[in-house]
C-alpha cells in the first residue's frame, strides 16, 4: 500500500481490507487493534497511535532519528522539524516543542485536555501570588476549576 498523505480512520479501513497489519513503506506497518485503533509500529515500535475519536498521539520512541521524524510527518498530521537538535511540530507558522505522547486532532492542532490545562493556569496563578503579582482570596489549590478560569481571565492568563 503506497500511501504519501496522513492517514485518516475511514482510509485506513478501506485500505486494510479485513487486515489487521498493512506494510505502508519499509519497516513500517499500521495495525488494527482489537479496541479499534491504529498503531502506526517502525521496526516495532508505536510511534503513533490513531484513536478511535479521530485523534493523534506521537512517540518517537526514544530514537530522534531521521527515518522516525519522517514516518510521523509521512503518514500522521504532524509536521515536525528539528532545530538545534531538538524536535518541534509547527502549526500554522508556530513551533510547538515536540514531546513524547503528544496529542493532535485531524487537523494537526495539538489537543490541550481541560484537567492539563487547569493544572497550568493552577500553577501560573501560584506562582504569580509567590511573586506578589496578584492577590487572590484562596489559593489556587483551594479554589474550584469555574474560580480558577475566571481568576485566569481576571489576570490575562487566557481569554475566553
């Protein structure tokens, strides 16, 4: 199966045709998993994983190698590049430091999941009160997730 675009849920089941593992370039298969999704494996290793939901997660294994950084941009969303040694993701002229297990939708956008995302801005306003930066009445530990956006709002960290 030649394949040179990212691949999608529905093309992958059209082109597995009842298969459970495809040969895609070399030493790099995509394989059904009984739970649905798709593992993306070079020389045996998971480097991708295709969710049932749509949604990418990333690994490069350990092995930060050419081959690897071409199968992910080759056949997953991501677009990955390497400056001074290490590896980013660029989305729409931005760079996103690339990390083992991260996590992108379809479009190639990185997902952001809300408990990350509340421990961030937790851990922004702590700080920021360690600073002396901000006042708030309880500390972030202590405030509920709605306390803790609308503190985040309040101070700019986010905009909604």
């Amino acid at each position: 199966m030649q394949v040179d675009t990212p691949l999608t849920k529905c093309g992958l089941k059209k082109s597995m045709k009842g298969w459970k593992r495809r040969k895609l370039a070399g030493n790099t298969y995509v394989e059904l998993q009984d739970d649905g999704e798709y593992h993306l494996k070079l020389h045996g290793k998971v480097i991708a994983v295709l969710h049932v939901n749509g949604e990418w997660t990333l690994s490069h294994c350990g092995y930060r190698t050419r081959t690897t950084k071409d199968r992910l941009n080759r056949f997953t969303p991501a677009r990955i590049f390497q400056k001074a040694g290490e590896w980013y993701h660029q989305i729409r002229r931005v760079d996103i430091p690339f990390y083992n297990g991260l996590r992108l939708n379809h479009d190639g956008y990185p997902v952001v999941r809300r408990e990350d995302a509340l421990r961030e801005m937790r851990e922004l306003l702590t700080e920021m009160m360690m600073d002396g930066e901000v006042t708030l009445d309880a500390g972030p530990d202590d405030m509920t997730d709605e306390q803790v956006v609308k503190a985040a709002c309040e101070f700019h960290l986010i905009g909604i």
